[in-house]
C-alpha cells in the first residue's frame, strides 16, 4: 500500500537513505512509505505496543540510516522489519528480565492491573521500607541492581559503566536480588 506522501516520488529507499545524511526530509517520504505496513506487521503480533514500536522503529532507523544496505531493489522495508522484529525481541527479552525479579522479590508478577500496584503500596507502604532493603545492600550491588532492572541496562553495559566484568556485573545483581527477596517480608496467604 503506498500513501499519498510517496505519490509522483519515483526514488528508491535506499536514495531516500542516501539523501537523508545530509536532509531530513527525504526520510520524511521513507516514513510515509512503509509506517503503515511497519505499524501492520508489528500490530499482528502485539497490538498494544504497536504505536510504540512503530516509532521506535523509524528512530533507529534514522539513527542507523548510514547502516542501510541495499539488498531489496532499493526497498528498505525488510530492513524496517528487521528493526521493528528486533525491537519486538528486546521487548519481550525486558518483559522477561522484569517478570523474574518481581517473581525473585516475591511482587505480584502482573502489575498490568491498578489492583496489582495497590498491593505492591500496600506491601511496601511506606515506601521508606523499601528504600531501607535497597540501602542495605553494599552499593555494589545496589548500583548494579538500579542499572538492570531500574535503567534496563544490559549486563555488559552495567559491567561498562562499573568498571567491572559482565560475569561480576550478573553475579552483583543476582546476589542482590536474593538478599532484597530474604529481606522483603512477603505478603501471607
């Protein structure tokens, strides 16, 4: 399906690209081009974040325009799904990342629901509880666990920016769960 914004334009994608390193506007036509199958093709497989990674999709793109190979007659929509699956695997990966330590710190998994953060305030209130748990851990593992469930950092970007290896950077955030799921009173059934 071609959108109006794509009319009488006869250029390829991957000139579009081209152009683009040195004015935006010809990524303006990509968009217009391909936003409605990107949208299309990520709504059939999470319909709720669709939007999201729609636009996410056409930001990494314009972040690694330079990076287009033109493997398709000129067309770039299999590299914008190949981002947009990427960005799809990400946030499944993060989704999982998430649901075990909320299973580790023994918080109700599904916090989709209102319901689900009341209970987490009422089992945390005041706050200030919380907050003495996460001061007592060594800032090690209290840096180490705000980089990767707090910043959604990867292990070796938390290894990165504390100096450390990626195996150490795992092992902080592990041990600090554990201690954080001994220390957090769990609600009784």
């Amino acid at each position: 399906m071609v959108s109006s914004g794509h009319a009488g334009d006869t250029r390829s994608d991957a000139v579009l690209l081209r152009e683009a390193s040195h004015d935006p506007a010809p990524f303006t036509q990509l968009y217009a081009r391909h936003a409605e199958a990107v949208q299309a093709w990520l709504r059939a497989r999470i319909e709720w974040a669709a939007s999201d990674l729609t636009a996410e999709t056409f930001a990494r793109a314009w972040l690694n325009r330079g990076r287009f190979r033109d493997e398709r007659d000129g067309s770039a929509l299999p590299w914008l799904l190949g981002i947009a699956a990427n960005l799809l695997a990400d946030a499944a990966r993060h989704d999982r990342i998430e649901t075990r330590a909320r299973e580790r710190l023994g918080l109700p998994v599904d916090l989709a629901h209102e319901d689900g953060y009341t209970e987490v305030e009422q089992r945390l209130s005041p706050r200030v509880v919380l907050k003495q748990h996460l001061e007592s851990l060594g800032p090690g593992e209290r840096d180490a666990l705000e980089l990767r469930i707090v910043k959604e950092l990867s292990y070796e970007e938390v290894a990165e920016r504390l100096e450390i290896r990626p195996a150490a950077a795992r092992l902080r955030v592990s041990r600090a769960l554990r201690r954080l799921a001994v220390s957090v009173p769990k609600e009784e059934s």
